[in-house]
C-alpha cells in the first residue's frame, strides 16, 4: 500500500486590516515562561509545542509527514511508536510493540537507518521527536521478535538476566501478577498482566535502561512518552532521568509519563521527572462534546492536572478502545474537542492520528507484520493533516501564552472565547446552524476562519463580531496574517463534516477461503453491487467486522453477503435490513441470516482471569454462538479485565445454553467446569448476563 502524499499547498493569504497590530503582534509571539532546567518541558518556542501522536505509522511515513505536514502546519514535536525489537505473533496485535523483546533499533516500523533517517526527516523540518519508551517491563511472551531474537525464558533477553528482574521476594502474589491495583507495592514490583518487571530499584537496571535512551537520543531523539510509568517508583523514573545525556540540539530530553487513572501512585509524586500525561482533562473533553460543551468554562477547576505539569490529550491508543475516551467513532464532535484543546490555554496539547479498527486488538494494516505506509485516503485517520485542525495548530501558535478572557456560553452547545486580543474561537456542537453576536476583544477589522483554510472571513466591529457556525462545527481567527498551508482543498484525510462512520459487526461461521462483505444500497456500501461489496475483516472471527464512511441523515438498507475463493456468492436469506444515520457515528451488530426484526443482543460479561496469551470465549447451543463448535466460539473483550466482555445478537424469545472456554496461544482449549448454563430471550432488547468462570 503506498501512502498518497498531501495535496501541493494551495497557499491561500489574507490580510485583513486591524488597529494596533504591533501591539498585537507583541502578544503572539511573547516569549515562553522560563521553567527550572531540573525538568525539561515541551518547547514553546519556534514552532510551537503542539505534538502530532502519529500513533503506530511507520518510520518512512513519518518522516514524510514531517516534511510535507508537520513541519509546513507548525507542529513541535512528533511522538512516534516504540521503537525496539518488540514480539512478533501470528495475529499481529498492535500491542506486540508493547512486549520488547530487544532493544535493537529494528522494529516492525522499520530499520534502524530508517528509524534514523526520519528522525533527521524531522529535524530538518523543525520537528521534534519523541518515541513511546517500553521501559518498566519486557515480554510476557516467548517466541521470536521482528529482528530474529528468540526468547526461550522470558526472564532471560539480549539485554537483561533473571536477576535484574522482580521475583517472589519483592512481589507478595504467588504469580507475581498484580491483582489488587489499590497496592502500591503490587503495582510496582509484580507483572502488569505477565509483562516481566524489571527490578528499576537497582542501579545496574537504570543504568542499562538509560543507555537504551540515550542510544535513541545520539540519534537525535528529543524526548520520551514513558509507557506504564505509574508501576516504576517515581524515585527510579528520576534516577534513570538522571542518567540521560542532552539532546543533539543541545537540552534535555522532554519526558512526559503515562499515569493511568487509579488509586496508586498520584500523578503528583512524577512531577519531578517529567510532565504527566492528564488523563482527566480527556475524560472532561468526552463529557463535554458528548453533553453540554457550556460546562467547559469552569474547566479549568474541574480536577484536570496544573497547567505546568501535564500534557493534554483527546484520545490515545488504549482510550479510544476501552471507551474511556472519545475516538474518530464519534465523528464530527470528536474533531470539536481537538479543535477546543487546541484553543484553550493550558497545557502541552496533543493530536492523535491512526488507523481505523472495528476489534481491539486488531493489528494495524501490515504485510506480514511490518506495518505498510500510511494511506490517508484509506484505512488511516490522518486528522493531524485535517484542514481545520491544521488552522487551529496555527491558532494555537498564534496566541502564544495570552490568556483566556471573553468567555460567553450562548447555550448548552454554543461557547465562545478569546485570548487577550490575539485570537478568538467559538464552536457549534449542536445539530443546527447558529448565529451569536460575540464580544470577542480582538481590535476591528476583518480575520480569516483558519477553519475552512481562510475560505470564509469574520468582521469585528467595535470589539464584537456576529458570526454564524454551522452545525457540529467552529469558527476561529488570530491576530496575523494567516495562510493556509495544508490540506487547503479539504482532501488531507483528516475527516469530512459530511460523512460518518459506521461498522458493522457480523457473526458469520465459514469455510477455508470465504469471506463476509456487506454490500447495501449507497454508494459507500456498493450500490447492490457484490463486486463493489465492503470486504470485513475476519481478526475477531467468526465475528467479522469492517467500517465504511456513510453520508450522514440518510436512510438505506443493506445485507451481507459470503464470497468463497472461486467468487462465488451467497446471500444471507432475511429480508433487507434498514438503518438510519445521524450525525454521529454508528454501529451495526448482526447475526448470519437472523432478521433485524427478529433479533435481539444479549451482553455477556464473566470474571476471568487469564495468563498473557489466553482469552476467553463464548460458546452455545444457537448458531449466533457457534452451535457448541469452539471454533466459532465468539472471541470477549478483556478491556474491563478480568471482566470479559461481548454484545452477541441472539434471536429473540428462544431458550439457549452456553458455557465459556479458553483458548491460549497454541489454541488448546480449556471448558470451564459445572453444566451448561441457560439463558431465555424475550421480545424486547438490552439482556445482560454477568457470570463467573467456573
């Protein structure tokens, strides 16, 4: 697959006529608050601070998205997937890179020359870059990894020994797995989930994760996201921080720590280190674009981490599947919450462009592992490029360090506010057009809408402004002569106001050399055209899932279909199925040949726990749960570990039995023991059934 580089800039000026504009200008680029040189910060100078989190993309893509993108936009910084010799399973899980295996610079994002030469890509361009640091464990898995290490003992690596890691005598569970996360002694010295924990009390052990640092830093890495940075002692994370060498552009490496929610440790006790990662200020996004955005004005009081010690963020790679956080799913209003991050003073703020996925463990698009090039145009969610996100990174720049002032909440889902006289922002998350009149506190004249790349202009008129925002959508303007230099024709991949996405799940048992499309009456889903049918993918069988992008408040029906490897075509025997879209992001969960009419969803949830490489599975006498052949056992999610988790579509008023079972990574099956269990359906929807392993 090769990636579609950008659209040529179309470089699109205006310049609009204001008072004052040295004084203005004075504002916007006034210089960034010096900090203490103990703790290094995201850069505000240059460029900005805003990091594009190019989650999982390879190391060429990157590099050309520095050239062509980040660095034309005014990007700071662009935080990149791990990159050390991680696991290499036969699925591909994106979460292999997260179970190192080596730290050799030869990864599934490619070579070390690669990796070196787009970190020089990005220099050139004025970007920064900080890779995500696999550092407080190793894998849970034997086998081999991307640069050909076999591992035989998970305590024993090309790197570590079994003495540098924690045993029985640091960890008090007899697996050495953390099971009460309320335990800080459990959450940093016993295996998250079986990932081996390297003993960082040990100076041997910091030393020799340093050097692995400061390997990426002679490169010219700039600074670390440290994954799972709540189970090292804060004291370690400073030794090891200690330990580090200045970059090659002359200052220390920026850390920022992964805190995830909970009891133990606080966010607070890595401050020392590094920023922290705000998991709150995400969860308060979530709950402001998917209620009432007018809640945001006190946000600033509302529990999210001091402004000096965090870097902010919408979603990121665990969040959007977990449900924690908004992801690209939720459509339009989750490019709102980016665009307001953006628009607010706080802290650090970070976009997150990846790839679309339909099961949370799906492997990102690949050949045999090695992730492909990024297509923008594709399967990717490129919103770092998105025109109006690319306006408002220039906003951003632009307002420097003003404060927020002009606030006015106009109703539940219209606000609006201004930066000191260098900038002013207001967004619509409603369903219908609005017209305000806004005290904006910008001096008169009239401003480009960096939203729409300068297409539509606002005029300021003895301080206010009445200005019209479109549904689900901003408008936005700076003080200075704004240009558009990406994505100014709309094509850069970031998201259209016009579409939505919709997945589709089906449960489909097949053969060898079949495979499950969906195929309706739209242009997006072929037109009744099999040859043109949306192919599912088959990573969570015999659940079979895909997304396609469907025009938004449209009605149209659609079925699925099986084609084996001769083309051959069976359709499902219901009646068309019929679906309605609105504005936001939908889902569509189904059963081979079981009408919409005539099913139901019954949620299953059972308390499990597993060793790494073994999930749980849902198994019955009904052919929607595999008609008791394990394999077409419906795989559960273990998001909510060690809950298990799966929504199965069932037909309605039919009596059933089931049982769970587990499958390793050998596929050897395990029963759990007891008879089978039993479960009714009725005519209504919404069953729950909550179990524990027997």
């Amino acid at each position: 697959m090769s990636r579609r580089p950008p659209p040529a800039p179309r470089r699109r000026t205006f310049l609009h006529r204001v008072a004052g504009a040295v004084a203005a200008g004075a504002l916007a680029l006034a210089g960034a608050v010096a900090l203490p040189a103990a703790t290094a910060h995201a850069d505000t100078t240059a460029k900005g601070d805003v990091i594009a989190n190019l989650w999982e993309w390879n190391w060429n893509s990157i590099a050309s998205e520095c050239t062509d993108v980040l660095g034309p936009a005014g990007y700071g910084a662009v935080q990149v997937a791990p990159p050390s010799e991680s696991l290499k399973q036969t699925n591909y899980y994106w979460w292999d890179v997260y179970q190192p295996y080596s730290y050799s610079l030869n990864s599934r994002f490619g070579t070390a020359t690669q990796f070196a030469s787009m970190v020089s890509a990005c220099h050139a361009a004025g970007v920064k870059v900080y890779t995500d640091a696999v550092i407080n464990h190793t894998a849970a898995q034997t086998g081999t990894g991307y640069d050909g290490t076999t591992l035989t003992n998970k305590y024993d690596t090309p790197d570590w020994n079994p003495s540098d890691y924690h045993t029985s005598a640091d960890c008090p569970t007899s697996d050495l797995i953390i099971h009460d996360y309320s335990n800080l002694t459990q959450v940093q010295n016993c295996e998250l989930l079986g990932l081996s924990d390297l003993k960082t009390g040990a100076d041997s052990v910091r030393s020799g994760i340093a050097a692995f640092l400061n390997k990426q830093i002679a490169v010219g890495v700039d600074g670390f996201r440290v994954d799972s940075a709540k189970h090292i002692p804060a004291a370690d994370m400073s030794a090891i921080a200690a330990k580090l060498n200045t970059t090659t552009l002359g200052s220390a490496p920026y850390i920022f720590d992964e805190i995830y929610p909970g009891s133990t440790p606080q966010p607070s006790d890595y401050y020392g280190s590094g920023d922290v990662l705000d998991f709150t200020y995400a969860s308060k996004m979530k709950s402001a674009f998917q209620g009432n955005v007018s809640d945001l004005e006190s946000l600033s009081s509302s529990g999210i981490l001091p402004a000096a010690n965090s870097v902010s963020f919408v979603t990121n790679h665990d969040t959007e599947r977990n449900g924690l956080h908004m992801s690209y799913k939720d459509g339009d209003s989750y490019k709102l919450a980016n665009l307001f991050q953006l628009a607010y003073k706080w802290s650090t703020p970070t976009v997150y462009a990846s790839w679309q996925w339909s099961q949370s463990d799906q492997a990102p698009p690949n050949s045999s592992g090695l992730v492909t090039d990024t297509n923008c145009s594709g399967t990717w969610n490129c919103l770092d490029r998105d025109t109006a996100v690319v306006g408002m990174v220039a906003w951003h720049n632009a307002a420097g360090n003003a404060a927020v002032s002009n606030w006015s909440t106009k109703s539940s889902s219209v606000i609006g506010f201004g930066r000191s006289g260098a900038s002013f922002f207001a967004v619509n998350n409603g369903s219908s057009a609005a017209t305000y009149t806004f005290a904006t506190g910008m001096a008169d004249g009239t401003y480009s809408n960096v939203i729409d790349g300068g297409d539509s202009t606002v005029t300021v008129s003895g301080g206010s402004a009445s200005i019209t925002i479109p549904a689900k959508d901003a408008v936005a303007f700076y003080n200075a002569d704004y240009t558009c230099t990406v994505g100014c024709d709309d094509s850069g991949g970031g998201g259209s106001t016009s579409t939505v996405s919709a997945t589709f799940n089906e449960y489909a048992s097949t053969t060898s050399g079949t495979n499950v499309y969906v195929v309706g009456s739209i242009d997006a889903l072929g037109s009744w055209d099999t040859s043109k049918a949306v192919a599912l993918s088959s990573s969570g069988y015999p659940i079979w899932s895909g997304e396609a992008s469907v025009p938004i408040n449209t009605s149209f029906t659609y079925k699925y279909i099986k084609k084996d490897s001769s083309g051959n075509v069976t359709w499902e025997s219901n009646a068309n199925r019929s679906a309605t879209t609105s504005a936001s992001a939908v889902t569509f969960n189904n059963s081979w040949n079981v009408a919409s009419s005539d099913a139901t969803d019954v949620t299953f949830n059972v308390n499990a726990t597993t060793g790494w490489g073994t999930n749980v599975y849902i198994v019955g006498s009904t052919a929607s749960l595999g008609s008791w052949n394990t394999s077409d056992a419906i795989p559960l999610s273990s998001a909510s570990y060690p809950t298990w988790s799966k929504t199965v579509i069932v037909p309605k008023s039919t009596a059933f039995t089931y049982k769970y079972i587990k499958k390793d990574s050998s596929g050897t099956v395990t029963w759990e023991s007891g008879t089978n269990r039993s479960y009714s359906t009725g005519t209504s929807s919404g069953y729950t059934a909550s179990d524990t392993w027997k």
